[in-house]
C-alpha cells in the first residue's frame, strides 16, 4: 500500500517521520546487535578450534622431518647411482613397483628475479617490434607476447610459468636476439626453497571398490 504523502496534514507527516526514525532507529540496534553476536561466535569459533590444529601443525612438522631423515639413505643412494646432485632437486619421488601408493617429499619454491631480467625483457621486445608487419596474426603475436613479459602489478616481478611458456616459441623465431634475451631472463631467476611437504597417494580399497587416497601436507 503506498501513501500519499501530499495528502497527509502536518500531525499525520509528524507521525510518520516519528515512525521512520524509530524504524530506523530499531535497524542500526538490530545490526549492532548482530555485529556483536558475530564477534562472540568468530571468538568462540576460534578458542574451540585453535589448539587442536596448532597440535596438528606440530605433529605434522615432526612426520614431515621424519619422513625427510629416513629418505636420507636412499637420496646418498640416487645421487651415486645417477651422478646428480640431489641436494639440489627441490622434491624427491618413491613409488611401490605394482603402483598402488607413491609419497614424494620436497620443497615449496617461489621464484623472483634479481633485476637485470629487464635487459632480456628488452631484447624480446626489440625481436617482435623488429617483425613491422601489418598482418593481423603478427599484431596478435606482438600482443602475446606483451603479456607474457608482464610484470605482476603487486610484486613488479615477471611470472615465471608465462616465462616458461614463452621459451616454447624459442625454435618458432630461431632468432638470436630472442635467444638472448630469454637467456637473460632465466639467468636472473633466483629460486628460493622455503617450506618442506610430503605429498602422495594410495590404492584403498573402499566398499569392494579401489579408490585413490591422495594427501598434501605443508610446514
């Protein structure tokens, strides 16, 4: 039902602004109110859950050290049975020869840049821009490639799996300035190993059918 409210005399307008004020009023309580409640719960929520996964996070740091000590022999054994260097491999794989489980133990990595990944940058660009061509496809590649060196708006870094990508079109160009500058480009990646995981996965039989169990733990 709407109200007309040129049709209402001046102790009627007074009323319903009385009205209104106090709606208003009851809607700002209701929302502190609830504000407040959401408060408590995110406390309590928080004090009921805490410990357990604080405890979890231990257990689990122990399990992953552990798992990491007693591949020790076997990573001695790999590096003289293929002459690498393992200490530098950033995870190592042991998988059951009949396939039914596997556990990989390793390292998180992030990749940065040391700042003369520029120098290569230029060179790429110089390659493409080099290309003057009014064809659409060579505007399309141009435009790609652009992307690929485009630096993450937060970090001001290049994205390393686009940097990867774009190494993929190395043999496509054959060209040596776009040699360089990859080069350059991979020669300023600095890769940092921080946390340690275990990762892996089972064969479990479940309800007469074989299922996949897969985990992934970090610390």
């Amino acid at each position: 039902m709407s109200i007309d409210i040129t049709q209402l005399t001046s102790e009627q307008k007074k009323a319903l602004k009385a009205e209104l004020k106090e709606q208003e009023k009851a809607e700002k309580q209701k929302r502190t109110d609830d504000l407040q409640s959401f408060k408590k719960l995110s406390e309590e929520y928080v004090n009921k859950n805490i410990d357990p996964l604080v405890h979890h996070h231990e257990i689990t740091e122990c399990l992953i050290e552990k798992l990491w000590k007693d591949y020790e022999t076997i990573r001695q054994l790999k590096a003289e049975i293929y002459g690498t260097k393992t200490n530098d491999q950033d995870s190592h794989t042991s998988t059951l020869e009949n396939g039914s489980a596997s556990i990989t133990v390793g390292w998180n990595v992030t990749i940065g840049f040391d700042g003369t990944e520029s120098a290569g940058v230029e060179k790429i660009k110089d390659f493409i821009n080099s290309l003057s061509s009014d064809e659409e496809n060579v505007k399309k590649l141009s435009a790609a490639v652009n992307t690929f060196l485009k630096p993450n708006a937060k970090t001001g870094m290049l994205n390393p799996s686009k940097i990867i990508e774009l190494s993929k079109l190395k043999s496509e160009f054959n060209d040596e300035r776009f040699d360089e500058g990859l080069e350059i480009i991979f020669e300023a990646q600095q890769r940092r190993q921080n946390s340690m995981y275990v990762s892996g996965w089972k064969f479990v039989e479940i309800d007469g059918k074989p299922k996949k169990l897969e985990f992934r733990f970090t610390v």
